[in-house]
C-alpha cells in the first residue's frame, strides 16, 4: 500500500469516527481555497511544500497527486518541495524521497 492509500485510510477513519469534526475541517479547508486569490494549482503546490515542512509522508502523496493533477509538471512540484527545503535543512532534505516516489509512481 502507497502513502497515498494510507492516506485515503486515514481519512476515512476520520470520517467514521470523528464526523463533526472532520466536516469542520473540511468546511475550513474549502473556505480557503475557494478565495481565488491563488489558483488551484499554485494552493496545492504549495501544499506541497507544508507537507515536506511537517514531515507528513501521507500529505507529501496526497498533495503531489493533487498538484500533479491540477497541471503541475515534475519540475514545479520539485522545486515546491525544495523551497521547504530551503526553509527546513537538512530535515526536511530527507523528505525529499518521498516527493520523488509520489513523482515515480504518476509519471512513471
């Protein structure tokens, strides 16, 4: 199983264990992202870049699919993921495979 499934699994048991509260966030997360300020593109490769920053590899799958899908192309979601980089060291250098497996297993 992929980060990405794990993550689906993840969510779920939210869903089915904390309903309210997950719908909370859920509601939260689309107010946000329906300001139009950035587009959906630009939000998610961002996401991108929280997620290497969190050191979350189930985010890092669920928001390089989720770039990947909105158009960006292997090199916008590698550099996203590098900005966080840039800001994290050598940490967050580490998470960087787990871009690069999220990038194998779409584009490969």
């Amino acid at each position: 199983m992929n980060s990405s499934e794990k993550a689906g699994q993840a969510l779920s048991f939210l869903q089915k264990h904390s309903p309210k509260e997950y719908g909370k966030y859920l509601e939260f997360t689309k107010q946000l992202a329906s300001i139009d300020a950035l587009s959906h593109k630009q939000l998610e490769l961002i996401m991108v870049a929280c997620a290497v920053m969190s050191q979350c590899e189930m985010c890092v799958a669920l928001h390089v699919e989720a770039a990947a899908s909105m158009g960006a192309s292997q090199e916008e979601i590698i550099q996203a993921a590098f900005m966080a980089v840039a800001m994290g060291g050598s940490p967050k250098l580490m998470y960087m495979s787990y871009v690069y497996d999220a990038l194998e297993d779409l584009f490969a």
